[in-house]
C-alpha cells in the first residue's frame, strides 16, 4: 500500500489539532476540574501508595490523602481568610490615603497639563459611572459563577477519588491503544510524564512556601504593612509564567499605595519583589525542580494565553504542565516529532540553513543540543516503581 503524501498528513495533523482544540472549548467546564483533578491525583500518590504498602484498604488509604489535602487547603484558606480580616480593618486608613494619593496625582497633572481639578474630577466621575455600569452588567452572570465554582470545588474530590481507585483501569486502558511491540515504549513514556509532572508540582509547592516566607518576611523587616499578604498573593500569581509576575506587581503596588502615605515603600516593594524573583529564577527553582524538560518563552506564553481564553485563570495555571505532559508525548511519537521540538528548549546555536546536520531527527542531534542547552534526560537515573 502507498504511503499518505506529507503535505496530506500535516493537513490531517493541523485540522485534527483544530477539532481538539474545539472540543476542548466545547467541554472546557468538564475537562477542568478534571485535570486540576488528575494532577492533584498525581500528586498524592505517594501518601496512597505509602498506606497501600502497609495494607490500608484502596478506599481507605485515597480517604486518608484526600484528607491530608483538604487539611493543606483549609490552611491555605484560613492564612487568606485572615490576612483579608486585617486588610478590612484597614479599609477606613486606606480610604483616607488613596484620596491623599489622588489629590496629589491631580495637582501634579494639573501643574503639567491644561486640565483644570474640575475637569479632572468630572473625567473621574464619568468613569466611576462608566465602571458602575459595566460592573451592575456582570452582576447577572455572578449566579453562574458562584454555581460553576462551587460545582468545580464539589467535582475535586469525586473525581481525585475515581483516578486514584480506577488507575490501574485506566493504565489498562491506555495500554490496549497499542500493540504490544509498542508497550515498553509507552510505559517509558507514561514514567517520565509522572516523573515530569510530580517534579513539577512538587516545586510549585515549594515555590509557594519560600516565595511567602522570604518575600513576605522581607517585606515585614522593612516595614510594610500587609507584607504576608503582598508574598502570598505574588507567590501564587507567580504561578502563571510571565503573566502572573506583572499582576503579582501591580497588586503589591497598589496595597503598599492604599497603606501608606509616602512613596518610598513602593520602591521598596518593587526592588524585594525583584530581588526574590531574580533569586527564584535564576538559583532556587532550577535546583528544585530541575531541568528535565525547559518549555521555550514563545510555547509558553501563548500556552498561557490559549489555556486563559479557554479556562480562565484555571487554564492559565494548567498550562505549563500540560504543555510538559504533550512535550513528552510528541518526543516519543515518530509522527509528532516536530511539535515537540517546536515546545521545547533546545535551541540550535547556529542555523539549520547553514549546518545540514542540525534539520535531522536522531537522537545523536537531540543529545547534542540538550547538552548544550543544560537539559537533562528526565528517563536517566529517575525511573520510578509503579508497583502498589
């Protein structure tokens, strides 16, 4: 039988990512919290499996792990909870020194412009207005969202508890996709997708943990007010890559602002959120999550934004390890090479028009330049036992 010619099989590849990626859209309301579940799943194994080994009851050992995270989230939301209570206490001290920082904003652009206060202030009450409007039209979908969050919420823990009790269903599942000349193959992959996704979450953790303590504490040493929370809110918005670190900014700023009558705490803001994210990525996340797979800045953003339009803020935060978890699929398919290469980070250092050699698929290229770009083989030394 002839082969499908090559311009035929890349318009079946792209309109086959068109139609995945309708019915993602289409059904982003299930596969969310189903993913969120299947990386938190991922997650726990470990407890799982530790209670497994001392003989616990399947159901018993994924109801002692789904305790330990509802344990780990009510912390989290009584750390939140408590920082906001003190922010509200605040509120009639804010409210005093954003006026005061308004006066002055409108004196200096009144000194520097031809717009009177009156003006100014008429141009503020019109976008009050503006944003009063605007905000009463999405007053009608709030119903709706309070509803889909706490159905996302009421789903988690249904859906971790079905993936960690059908795993080895699903496991069985995915096996019977492929002959059996192809099983070792796929169990090479499937090992290295957990080993990728676990390093990673694991790190995220870790991130949390000392981006709040170190950034929050140093915060307090200099003496801004509401230092916990300006790290924690910028620990978790740091989470979204490159999009979260500019909102993680704004939102320090603008507490420091609301708190404080002088300038000079932002500036101080500003350089220990620098400092510390200089710190992070350069120096301690590297180390703790390591460089078993590098995502390139273009594949990364744009996962960002793709997984925003569909999902939110869900999708943001989703992006990066789904963008992981593919990265490795497509290097372990002969058909979806190229995508791939296209995610990751192992850039030529000179051009594939001038050296022949770099446009070849083999493994001796590939090897080249993950050494040369610091990437680590995630299958090397870190194979895990998937016995239970």
């Amino acid at each position: 039988m002839n082969q499908m010619p090559l311009t035929v099989r890349r318009a079946i590849e792209v309109m086959g990512l068109f139609f995945l990626g309708w019915i993602i859209v289409l059904g982003r309301d299930l596969l969310a919290p189903l993913l969120v579940a299947f990386f938190i799943s991922i997650m726990l194994l470990p407890i799982y499996r530790f209670f497994k080994q001392r003989n616990f009851p399947d159901a018993v050992a994924i109801g002692i792990s789904l305790l330990t995270l509802i344990v780990v989230l009510g912390g989290i939301i009584w750390f939140f909870s408590s920082q906001m209570r003190v922010l509200i206490e605040d509120f009639p001290m804010i409210q005093k020194n954003v006026m005061k920082h308004l006066t002055a904003l409108s004196e200096w652009i009144g000194s520097k412009t031809p717009f009177s206060t009156a003006e100014q202030t008429s141009f503020i009450k019109e976008q009050s207005n503006n944003l009063l409007t605007y905000a009463g039209n999405l007053l009608g979908g709030v119903a709706g969202g309070v509803t889909g969050t706490v159905v996302f919420i009421g789903l988690l823990p249904i859906y971790i508890f079905l993936l960690l009790f059908y795993k080895n269903l699903l496991l069985r599942f995915v096996f019977l996709w492929f002959p059996r000349e192809r099983h070792e193959k796929v169990e090479e992959t499937l090992s290295e997708m957990q080993v990728i996704i676990k390093s990673y979450l694991f790190g995220l953790l870790i991130q949390i943990t000392y981006m709040t303590v170190l950034l929050g504490g140093l915060l307090m040493i200099i003496g801004i007010k509401h230092a916990l929370l300006i790290g924690v809110i910028f620990a978790f918005l740091n989470l979204i890559p490159y999009v979260g670190a500019l909102l993680g900014n704004i939102i320090g700023v603008l507490l420091t602002l609301a708190s404080s009558e002088e300038l000079w705490p932002v500036l101080a803001v500003l350089g220990t959120i620098a400092a510390v994210q200089f710190l992070d990525n350069n120096i301690l996340m590297p180390r703790i999550v390591g460089s078993k797979v590098k995502i390139n800045a273009l594949a990364t953003i744009v996962g960002v934004i793709v997984g925003g339009e569909i999902a939110g803020i869900t999708g943001m935060f989703l992006s990066l390890p789904i963008i992981a978890m593919l990265k490795v699929v497509f290097d372990r398919t002969d058909q979806f090479k190229q995508w791939g290469v296209l995610f990751g980070d192992e850039r030529p250092g000179l051009s594939p028009m001038a050296i022949p050699v770099l446009r070849w698929d083999t493994k001796a290229v590939r090897r080249k330049l993950e050494e040369e770009n610091d990437i680590e083989p995630p299958h090397e030394g870190e194979e895990e036992k998937r016995k239970d």
